[in-house]
C-alpha cells in the first residue's frame, strides 16, 4: 500500500513530443532607412534544402497596386538576399509607407513566407518635432512650437473652411512635412526637382512638402501653401475614382478659397478680364492652365470666383453634391448637369451673368508645353507689398521679392518661389 502511495505520489514525466524544424527558417529580415540615397531590405534564411528563390514583395501606403522583386543571391542551404529601392531611380516621398513581406522557396518545394511589415521613410537628415490635429501630422525641425502651431492652425481652418463650402472631411492622415530651408527640401526631392522649387504635394500619399522657413517672408508662404495644398489633399481623398480627375477650375478654386482672403493680385487679374472681355471659358479651364503667367492668374482668379458663385447662388450641398457625382465618375457635363442641373456651359453663362458680363467666353488660351515644366500650370500668388496695380506677369516691378509660384500637375502639385528683380 505504501509502495502504491509512493508511486502514486511520484512527479509523472511524460516523454515530449519532438517537434519538426520549418524546412525554410528565417534569421533575419531587417529594413535599413539611408534616406534620400537609398533603402535596403536585408533577409537571412536557412533550409533543409538548398535555398533557390527569394522575392521581395511591396506596396506604398494603401495603394492595391503590388510591386515584386527577385534580387540576385548565391543558393545554399542557407541564404543572404538583400534588395534596394533606389532613391536616384526610383524616388519616394519622405513620410512614405513602404509595406513589404518577402517569400522564399527551396529546392524541395517548400514555401516561407515572412510576416508583413512597414517602414516610415523618414528622412534621417533631421531631428523631427511632430504636433497634430484630428488626422493632420505636422513635423518639423527648425523653429520653436509657436511657429509650427501657427501653420498647423492654418491647415485645421482651411479645413474648417472646405467642410462649410463642400462638406468634405479629411478622410485619411495627411502628414504636413516643414522644411527649415528650401536647400533641405531640395535634398529631399528627386533629382531633377527644379532649383527654385518651394513645395511638393503627392496627394495619393497623403504627403505635403513645403520649405517654411522662421522669415517673415518663409513663414507667409508656408501659412498660404499649408492650406492651399491641404485642400488639394483633401478634395483627392473626396473625389478619387478609376476614371478620371475633377476640373481644375474646381480644384484650385476651393484650394484657393481654402487660403483665405483672395489676394489683390487676382482680384485685379478678374477685373481687368471682365473690363476688357478677355475671360476664360470654364470648358478651357477644365484642364491644366496655361504657363503665361497673367493667364495662370486669371485662371486661378476665375477658379476661385467660380466657386464661389456656386456655393453663393446653389449652397455648399450642391457643392457637396458636385464632389459627390466625381466620386461616382462622371464627365464634367454630366457632374454639373446632376449636381447643379446645368450644363458647363450653362454654368459659365449663369456664372459670367452675375459679373454683369454678357459676352462669349474668350478663346481658349495656348498652353505652354515649351517651358521647363512640360504641360503644367502656374499660379502667382501676391506678395504682401505687390497691389491690385502690379502688373500680372514677371518681373514684377518690385525689387528682390521673393514671388511664391504653384505648378500643378496631375494630382499633384510643385510651389516654386522665383526671385523678381526690378
């Protein structure tokens, strides 16, 4: 009975079952950021069987469209792949998402296939200070919080501002990078970015780059170009479908209202057109705008004026309602015909009617694909000291003015500053 208990009593030790290594078993799978030069993504695995295929799998933020890879490496049993996205070549944003996973085979057919992981390419240069507001990220690095608030302010009031007009949030993050300098930002954009390049925004990624620097002068740029860009982040994220873009009369006109106060120098540009019967039909306005620099203020003049007749006369929900058909898809006529019950050249009639202008619509201006920039459009915003009388087109008779520009192209979009001499 004794020995019974004993044994009864006695720790039970069960042999364990042995499990089985993974035929393919991963080491190390590591992302190195050396923003803007380049980013490498380094893999180590080891196998049963000789490692034969290894294939780099990525996509940017939450675009669907999968990018994939088979970088070069010598087989073995055990493995060292390295793949390299390219800066010089194959340039991304800093803020960029990079989401990647890699897949190996071996000889015997076996399959790994590592867990998904994300890298924020941020760019290294610099020591990052980051505020925020809702899904607006502001970062930057020269300048105290006061200075980054200011602009953060600007941003979260001109989304204040598209809400009233077109009942649009913000639907996804945006992240709002501040350069110190316009040299810094040149090292953060690709290659053949233009020297006089002030800004750039990438509204499929959600990223705007603008050089703000704690000038009086560097600060009013950024405080117009936060908004400005914002909206067109914005209005990409409300209207963004397979077939097409919105007008981009109707883009530029909310970024524009989205600014604030129209400057002097458009409300001149409009005047002068409706005194000499010179303005723009909203059909050629649908499209990139000219490179001629009165003509791209006129443009943006009658963008911002536009808009404004439509959320005057109709009210921010048809505003709202026009974004909402380019949603669906729709040719322009057909988005103005189901939002406003007016053709585009009905609207122009009622819009030009309200400016007490009876007269057709001007020829629709050459656009200049001869320029350094192929195919784009230019807005000249005034300066501060630049009146309703400065004539629209460089060189503005005001010495050593820095004149802040905008190129729009596509869905995206380059703010340059050019320096005017008298």
């Amino acid at each position: 009975m004794w020995l019974l208990l004993a044994f009864l009593l006695l720790p039970m030790v069960w042999p364990m079952p042995v499990l089985a290594a993974e035929p393919i078993r991963l080491l190390a799978s590591e992302a190195h950021n050396e923003f803007p030069q380049r980013v490498a993504f380094d893999l180590k695995v080891e196998g049963d069987a000789e490692i034969t295929s290894a294939t780099f799998y990525y996509h940017i933020g939450d675009s669907p469209v999968l990018t994939y890879a088979r970088p070069e490496f010598s087989p073995g049993r055990q493995a060292t792949v390295e793949y390299v996205i390219k800066g010089q070549q194959d340039y991304l944003p800093p803020g960029a998402e990079i989401n990647y996973y890699w897949q190996v085979e071996d000889a015997a057919g076996h399959e790994l296939k590592t867990e998904p992981a994300t890298l924020v390419l941020d760019d290294v240069r610099f020591q990052w200070k980051e505020i925020a507001a809702g899904k607006i990220v502001l970062r930057w690095y020269k300048g105290d919080e006061e200075f980054a608030r200011d602009l953060l302010k600007a941003g979260t009031e001109a989304l204040d501002k598209l809400s009233t007009d077109a009942g649009v949030q913000v639907e996804k993050p945006v992240k709002i990078l501040i350069y110190g300098s316009q040299q810094d930002l040149l090292g953060a954009l690709e290659p053949k970015a233009q020297e006089w390049t002030g800004g750039r925004s990438f509204s499929e990624l959600g990223i705007i780059l603008i050089a703000g620097d704690t000038t009086d002068s560097g600060r009013a740029f950024a405080r117009r170009a936060v908004p400005h860009e914002l909206s067109h982040v914005v209005i990409h994220q409300a209207t963004e479908n397979p077939y097409g873009d919105i007008p981009h009369w109707l883009d530029e006109g909310l970024a524009m209202r989205a600014e604030g106060t129209v400057e002097p120098m458009y409300s001149a540009a409009l005047q002068r057109a409706i005194r000499d019967h010179k303005l723009i039909s909203l059909q050629s306005l649908g499209s990139n705008f000219p490179a001629d620099t009165s003509l791209a203020a006129l443009s943006y003049a009658e963008s911002e004026s536009v808009v404004q007749f439509i959320v005057d006369r109709y009210g921010p929900e048809k505003m709202a309602r026009l974004l909402a058909v380019f949603r669906e898809g729709s040719t322009y006529d057909d988005a103005t015909k189901q939002a406003l019950g007016l053709s585009i050249n009905e609207l122009d009639a009622a819009w030009r009617k309200s400016l007490g202008v009876e007269d057709s619509p001007a020829p629709a201006p050459v656009v200049d694909t001869g320029s350094a920039v192929s195919g784009v459009a230019t807005y000249v915003p005034a300066g501060p000291s630049v009146g309703a009388t400065a004539p629209l087109s460089l060189p503005i008779p005001v010495a050593d003015l820095w004149v802040p520009l905008l190129i729009v192209i596509g869905g995206g979009a380059v703010l340059v500053r050019l320096r005017a001499r008298r």
